[in-house]
C-alpha cells in the first residue's frame, strides 16, 4: 500500500535525525540507501542491487552504488567530497547500460548534500539531508506519481470559441436551430482546424 505524503514527510524527518552524522561512503553507503528507501515504504531488495558493474569506455569495470533499472542511478561519496566529480562518475557508468537500464534519474549524495539529476527533463534539485522533508516530492516519480504541466490557453482558441458562440446565438435568433445548427457549426470548425 502507498504511503501517504504525510507519512512519508514523517520518516524523512526520522531518517534525517538519525543519519545527520554519518560520513563514510565504505562504512554507511548501503544501510544508508537501505534506509532512505525505506523512507518512501521501498524495499531496497526488491528494486534496486548495489555495487551493479558496468565496462566503462575505457573498457575497465565500474561499479554503480546502486541501481534500479530503468529509474535512478545512485553514487554516494563520503561527507565533503566533490559532487561535480561523483555525477561525472555516474554519467560515465551509464554507457555501459542497456538502453533499458538508463535511469531517469541520477542522484549524488555525500550524507549531507543531496544532488537529484532528471536525465529526461534535464533538471538539477540539490538540498541537503534537513531539507529532505521538503523534498521529498522531488522523488515522486520513483513512487509512480507522474507531473503534469497545463499550459494556458492561447488567445486565439479564446477568442475563436467566443465568435463561435455568437455566430450560434445570431443564427438560432433568426431561426436556424436545433440539429442543423449543430450540424452546420461542426463544419465551420472542421474546415477552420
């Protein structure tokens, strides 16, 4: 069952209080991303293996942290080391993916700074682990929620369908109703789109 953003806003605050002193990339990275899972109700088993190897293009082998096919790639670093460096890292691993192991989404973290890439939208969201709770949103996707963008209406529309509604109201008034009015607007439009 899902949980809910409440719930999930819950345990991120949880998890961050808990986790807020952790460094070490050797020592933590695992019970770490275990946990951070955990945070959104997703078993880590049942989606994700870590340490994943991949042939870089230098033909030499890498090893992803984590991965969940075809959803998020994860490098952790230990506290205080470069991001810049840990998303090159990870960028270079996904040339050795299959077409449908390529993440939507690329994440860097170093236990305190949190740097979530969307590889399809080409957007950067970076917080750090107290500010997690306010973005947890940020991994809707992962949780199957999807972003929809409405756009205004342009002008024209607006202005076309009220010319419409007049030229409807001026007909009717001299008596072209009923069914061949509807039928006789639909055509105006057809041959207007």
């Amino acid at each position: 069952m899902a949980l809910s953003w409440n719930e999930i806003k819950d345990r991120a605050v949880r998890f961050s209080k808990e986790w807020k002193d952790t460094t070490n990339e050797e020592a933590d990275a695992k019970p770490f991303l275990d946990a951070f899972f955990e945070v959104f109700g997703i078993t880590r088993k049942k989606i994700g293996t870590f340490e994943h190897r991949v042939k870089k293009l230098s033909d030499a082998d890498g090893y992803i942290d984590l991965l969940w096919k075809g959803t998020i790639l994860v490098e952790m670093k230990s506290r205080g080391k470069n991001l810049d460096k840990a998303f090159q890292q990870a960028i270079d691993y996904t040339h050795g993916l299959k077409q449908n192991e390529l993440p939507k989404y690329v994440l860097v973290c170093d236990f305190h700074i949190f740097r979530l890439y969307d590889t399809e939208e080409q957007t950067t969201v970076q917080f750090t682990l107290d500010e997690l709770v306010l973005n947890v949103q940020s991994f809707g996707s992962i949780l199957g929620y999807q972003k929809k963008t409405y756009k205004e209406q342009d002008p024209a529309n607006i202005k076309a369908a009220e010319l419409m509604g007049k030229l409807h109201d001026r007909l009717e008034e001299i008596g072209y109703e009923g069914h061949p009015l509807e039928v006789y607007l639909v055509r105006i439009l057809f041959c207007l789109f």
